[in-house]
C-alpha cells in the first residue's frame, strides 16, 4: 500500500483553533445528527438558480461532503475496483480544488454496484481531516494535505460494500468499522493514531445461518450524546443497539431487537432525542426506541416501543420538537413520535428513491433523492408540507452539508455549492 500525491494546486494558510461554529465537519453535521445551527439558507435551486459555483467529479461515490474552516472535503474512488482511494479537498468560496491524497489497494474487494467504493464521510476538527479507506486504512492528513498519521487495521469484506464513516468527539476519533467478518467500535488518539481502545461486535450467527448465507451487517455510523457524567457512544449493530462509554469503550448497554426473519442488517444511524434512542433494522427490519439511561441488557427495562416491521431505508431521520422524521427508499417519509413509537404520518414526498438522509435546518427539513432532487419540508406532527422541489438531474446517494447559510451537494457528477443570490 502506497501514497501517491498529486500536485497542489492551491494552498490555503494553515488552519489552526477549533472548529468553526457553523463549519460541517463530519457525517450529519457538527453533532453527526443531521441539525445545521439555525441560519437563513436557500430554499430554491436548479442547475441554473442559486448555484455559487460546480466542480465536476470524474468518479461517482456515496460519500457527503464536510465543510472545515473554509475547506470542504469529499472522497471519491479513481477506479470501479476502489485500487485507488482518495480524499479531495476543495475552496468552499470557489470550488477549486486545493489538493487530492490517493491511497493505492491493490486486491479488489467486493461491493454492490449501488455502493462505489470510498462511500465514507471524512471528519474534520478544523486542523486535522480524517478519512476511513475500509481495508486500505485509517488515514489522517492536516488542512495542507499533509500525511500525519496512518493505521492498517485489516480487512474488510462484504457483499455490499462499506459505508460507516468516523465521528470526532474530545480528542478521540471514533469508528464503527462493519460490516464484514471483523466488526468493531474502536476509539484512535486524533494526534496520533493511537489506539484508546476496541471493543468487538461477535457475531450472532450461529452455524447453520452462516452456512445458508444469512444476511448480516451493519454501516451504521454511531453517534455521541451524554448521560449524567458519561458520554456514550451509540451505535445499531447487527443485532441489537449497544452504548459504549467513549472514556474506555465498556459496555454500557445493550438492547435487542434489531434483526428480522429476512436477516441481521442495520443501515442507518440513530436517532436521539434527549431520553430515546430510535434505530431501523435493515431489509423491512424493526424500528425501536430505548431510554439511554440504563445498564446492562436493558431490553425489557428500557425499550420502550418496538414496531416488528418497518419500511427499507438507507438514510437517517431527524429529531424535532418530539417527532422522529425518517425516509425509506421509495421516498415515503414517517413522522414518528419519539416518546411511544406511534407513526402520526406516513407519505410519498415525491417520485424516486432516497438514499440521502435529512438534515435540518434554518427551520425546515432538506431531503435529497438519487435523482439529485432536494425537497424541503415543514416539520409537521400533523401532515406532510412541501414546501419546495430542488431538480438537479444528477444521480446522488450523499446527503447535504450545510455551513454559513450554504448548502453543499455531491452528486454522481459534481460538487455543488447552493447560496443566496
């Protein structure tokens, strides 16, 4: 494994200081929950209206862009095997590309043909940049491109590919590493790529299943949120939901009911409010809710609601005032209640399937399909509202990143940047 670096062709001042307040700088925003700090952003674009600037992508990918002080950071495969990997960074004021780092991998691992290669999402503390490469590795790079760390921690195959991506939380780099035969949450020092800690996931096959093949895996991306004194990692594994405490990677909880008949799969990252934690099996699998609170199995003590079959869905929902708002592939969106589970709507937003998660923002909710359309809803216990219908006309999985009142897209064919007039 190797790195080959192409020309720089801008070079920005080196970043230093913490995050900027507004800045985008992991998966689903700076609390990896898919909530932009209130701003004023557009509500209405087309390929002509409102777009600031496009760069064009020579490779389709699954994974969204992130925004760090005056960056924004996309990976992108440069071949169909994933032989090279790579990490690109661009000015978020013109979309010019600063620097590219490629990781080469030479054995061509598997993946679906929905699931390019490199369909992680980077991280970034405003400094340093993060980016998960699968079974080519855990690489760190400051905002220059330098290479400050790397860590080869095996391999990682699957039939559908890979999707978790790593989250920054007090100084830890956190990372959730399925699907696939070795599946762990492990915390790396984001100074040095030192392991704080791994805590393995065994699975829950027993000899027969692995025998017929049954379908087992998660690419959730876990999410952080404290409980008194603790701060727990979340994360929807195969079989069941499991808190972490971020300090030592122990165990705190755990809470089953994740898997179906159809199979051991979770897609999607949680949902948290301030008491519950809702995840979705994959494959027309379960949704529950659990209470963050508790120690041990807490499956009969904790959960709280458990609906035994839900809708597919790739992407992840959205807390608001109480309501869980989630979409499933075929562009249906339920509002769910957080406290009890009860669905208080369920409705087709639009034409298409969805992989793109929701984000929230400036009071509204922004969800993007695989054509490139972006709908704006109103967040509403009561009904669906549309409030606007965005068409680029471009193939995408990824989900928006949101920073300053700019709303940044990759899809198949480019990079977006939607501004105010």
């Amino acid at each position: 494994m190797s790195i080959r670096t192409q020309p720089i062709v801008f070079l920005l001042a080196a970043a230093g200081g913490s995050v900027c307040a507004q800045d985008w700088p992991q998966w689903r925003g700076p609390a990896a929950d898919g909530v932009a700090p209130q701003q004023e952003v557009p509500q209405h674009w087309d390929r002509d209206t409102n777009v600031k600037w496009r760069t064009p992508l020579a490779h389709a990918g699954n994974g969204s862009p992130i925004v760090s002080r005056g960056r924004v950071f996309v990976t992108m495969p440069e071949d169909d095997e994933g032989k090279g990997r790579s990490l690109y960074c661009f000015d978020r004021k013109t979309g010019e590309q600063q620097w590219v780092r490629t990781v080469r991998f030479e054995e061509a691992m598997p993946t679906h043909e929905t699931n390019p290669h490199c369909s992680t999402t980077p991280a970034s503390d405003g400094e340093r940049v993060v980016v998960w490469h699968a079974s080519a590795g855990l690489f760190c790079y400051d905002h220059g491109g330098e290479l400050l760390w790397q860590r080869d921690l095996g391999e990682f195959r699957h039939q559908w590919g890979h999707g978790t991506s790593p989250i920054l939380h007090d100084g830890k780099v956190l990372l959730h590493t399925g699907p696939g035969q070795q599946s762990f949450v492990a915390a790396f020092d984001l100074e040095d790529g030192a392991t704080a800690w791994r805590t393995d996931e065994p699975s829950q096959l027993t000899p027969e299943q692995v025998e017929k093949k049954r379908l087992a895996g998660s690419w959730c991306t876990p999410i952080v949120r404290s409980v008194g004194d603790r701060d727990l990692v979340l994360c929807g594994q195969p079989t069941r939901v499991v808190a972490y405490d971020v300090a030592d990677g122990g165990i705190v909880w755990w809470c089953s009911g994740v898997s179906s008949s159809r199979g051991d799969l979770t897609y999607s990252s949680p949902v948290v409010t301030d008491a519950v934690c809702m995840i979705v099996g994959g494959w027309v699998g379960p949704s529950l809710g659990v209470r963050i609170d508790g120690e041990g199995d807490v499956t009969e003590s904790h959960r709280v609601w458990h609906q035994p079959e839900t809708i597919t869905n790739c992407a992840s929902g959205v807390h608001v005032d109480g309501a869980i708002y989630i979409p499933d592939m075929r562009s249906i969106v339920s509002c769910v209640d957080a406290a009890s589970g009860e669905t208080l709507w369920r409705a087709r937003v639009g034409r298409g399937n969805t992989w793109g998660s929701f984000v929230h923002a400036d009071g509204k909710l922004f969800l993007t399909n695989q054509s490139g359309t972006t709908r704006v809803l109103e967040p509403n216990r009561e009904r669906k509202v549309v409030l606007a219908e965005n068409k680029l006309k471009e193939q995408t999985n990824a989900t928006p990143a949101i920073s300053e009142g700019e709303i940044f897209l990759r899809t198949f064919d480019a990079l977006y940047c939607i501004a105010m007039p």
